[in-house]
C-alpha cells in the first residue's frame, strides 16, 4: 500500500508532519484524495488539549472536500467523484437518531474529533458520509460547506424573520458566515460585534455595520434599535463576557442563540429572562437538510470566499494555526496537501 502524507496531533500544542501507510478501506467504505480542508475552532481545541475526546495520536480536520479515488462494496458513489465530508458519526438507536434529530446523537462523534480525519492526502470514510459536489462549485468554496451549514441550522432553528433586526456578537469565521447568511436571508440590518479592530475592519468591507465590543456596545446597539434591541442575537464569540452580553443586546420578547461551544460555565441573567421574556436557544452542527442548503448558497453567493483568508500547503500546518491562534491575522485557513490538492 502507497505511503501518505499526514498531520498528526501528538498531544498538547503538539503536530507532527509524517509518512504513513494509506488508509485500507473496510466494506462500505471509500477512499477521498483531500483537496482541501479548513482549520476550524474545534480543531484549535484539540491542538490545545482541550477538547475532552480527541485522543492522540489524531488527524485532525472535518471540513474537507477531495475526489474519490478508491471504493469497496460501494455502488452509491462512483471513482473520480467530486465530494465533501460530512463528517458526522452517529449510533442510530437513541432516540435522538430514531426520532429524526440524529445531529444530537447521545453518542455523536465526529470524523477529525473521534476518527482520523482530513488533515492529510487522503481520507477513508463510510459512503454515507460522502456527499455529491456539482462542477461549479470549486474545492476550495466546497470546503466552506460544513462550517456554513453551522449557521444555516442556527437560523433555521431561531425564530428569525425577514426584516428582523440582528446582532451577530463575534466576527470569525463562523461569525462572519452567520451573518453574510442571515443578510442573504432578509434581515433589515446586521449588527456585527467584535472586539478585534482587525476584525471589526475585516466586517466592515464585507458591509456590514460594525460595534466595538470594547466601547459602550449595548448603547450603541440601543441607537441602532431605537432604543428597543435586536430582535435576534446570535453569540458566536464562546466567551464569558459575551454570554452576559447577550441578553444585554437583544429586545424584550427577543432571541438569544447560542452558536458557539463554550468550554467553561458562564454567567447568564436568568432574571432578564424571566422579566423581559426572553427566550434563549442552543444549537450544534447540522441536519442534512442544513447541508443542501449551504452547497446551494455556496453554488450562488461567491462572496462567502471572502471569509478565506490563507490557503497553505499541508506541511505549513504549524502556520495556519499560529494566524488562526492569532485571530487578527486570519479568518478561514484552508490546508492542501501538494500531492493532488490545491486545484478545482
């Protein structure tokens, strides 16, 4: 069996670029030629050693889009397909999975996370976690369909309205792709806040109007509202202070929506809940409808690829962290392995 090239995290704050034997396919299972794969938040967790199951040895990576190159006793997925990974991994007997919300499997797991994933030349999933790309969707927008499906699910669950008011407090890459989603969707005004001035700056030639967290945020939100509030806040930053802040943002009888993954307990006024009536709403990853939908906003709206700030070979991995680590230096830092990747 050919030998590969893999990024393997090694444990805490530790990568290691190796040769290794290619991944041998089991029944049901095909072989996909990485194109490209995105450095997410998730990711950043484990390099750190915070993420409570990521074992190492581990590749990383679970936003990927490739070519499949290889099958075994598959007859739903054809040699030289165009592809991403979903990368969800589920048991299909709780009763989350039986009841049609298998996304919040009592056992989910995710390829990247609990499997090897995309951070290599090539990449062995189930068939059932390949998905069609059509030929006008580039590789590298492709990539941008799971972390995009993130925010599509979170809009779908809100009870966000066209010509809603929002306020989107954090502008990374999942934050910036809410917005630019939810815009899309008919919302009258996108308020986006940020603590970076790179960031806020970074929002601001996308359009959008811009708050410094850092200044007076809920009196500038007040102006904006008119004294009333969003009528939807998405928190995507995962933070402590932004937590509190949220409630802050949003109108009486409004929403919060709690898009990121914190890693600690943090404070919220449940006392502006009760009293202002305020409903808050937590959401994880994506259904496969959330998918379809996010390859087709992709196929339609090119200025997603705004928010990919740095394509780097795979090798240059310890990079791609270090301007994700950063913040200010990058937004979405796509991979390729030299070998295969990189093209259309």
């Amino acid at each position: 069996m050919p030998d590969m090239k893999a990024l393997y995290y090694k444990g805490s704050n530790q990568l290691s670029f190796e040769e290794v034997k290619r991944p041998m396919l089991d029944p049901g299972e095909v072989l996909v030629q990485v194109a490209f794969a995105g450095i997410c938040g998730s990711d950043m967790g484990v390099l750190a050693g915070k993420h409570p199951r990521a074992v190492a040895p581990l590749i990383m990576g679970h936003e990927v889009s490739g070519v499949v190159v290889e099958t075994k006793d598959v007859d739903t997925v054809e040699i030289n397909e165009r592809v991403v990974i979903n990368p969800l991994l589920t048991c299909g007997k709780c009763q989350p999975c039986k009841t049609g919300h298998s996304h919040v499997c009592r056992d989910l797991k995710l390829i990247g996370i609990d499997r090897d994933g995309g951070f290599a030349e090539f990449v062995k999933v189930a068939s059932g976690n390949v998905i069609h790309i059509p030929s006008e969707l580039s590789f590298e927008m492709a990539s941008l369909i799971e972390p995009l499906a993130v925010t599509v699910h979170a809009i779908r669950k809100s009870q966000y309205k066209a010509g809603d008011q929002v306020v989107v407090i954090g502008a990374g890459p999942i934050g910036m792709l809410t917005a630019m989603a939810v815009r899309l969707a008919g919302a009258a005004n996108v308020m986006i806040c940020e603590v970076s001035e790179q960031r806020r700056q970074f929002a601001k030639e996308q359009g959008f109007k811009v708050i410094d967290g850092n200044d007076q945020p809920v009196e500038k939100v007040m102006e904006q509202t008119k004294g009333n509030g969003a009528d939807i806040v998405f928190e995507v930053a995962g933070v402590p202070a932004t937590a509190l802040l949220s409630t802050e943002l949003v109108k009486i009888t409004g929403q919060v929506v709690i898009v990121s993954v914190f890693k600690e307990p943090s404070k919220v006024d449940l006392q502006a809940l009760n009293f202002r009536e305020l409903s808050m709403l937590g959401v994880r990853v994506y259904t496969d409808k959330d998918y379809e939908i996010a390859m087709r906003m992709l196929c339609t709206y090119p200025e997603f690829s705004n928010v990919i700030t740095h394509k780097l070979p795979l090798e240059e991995a310890e990079r791609g962290f270090a301007l994700m680590r950063e913040a200010e230096a990058a937004l979405k830092v796509l991979l390729y392995p030299k070998k295969g990747g990189g093209g259309r």
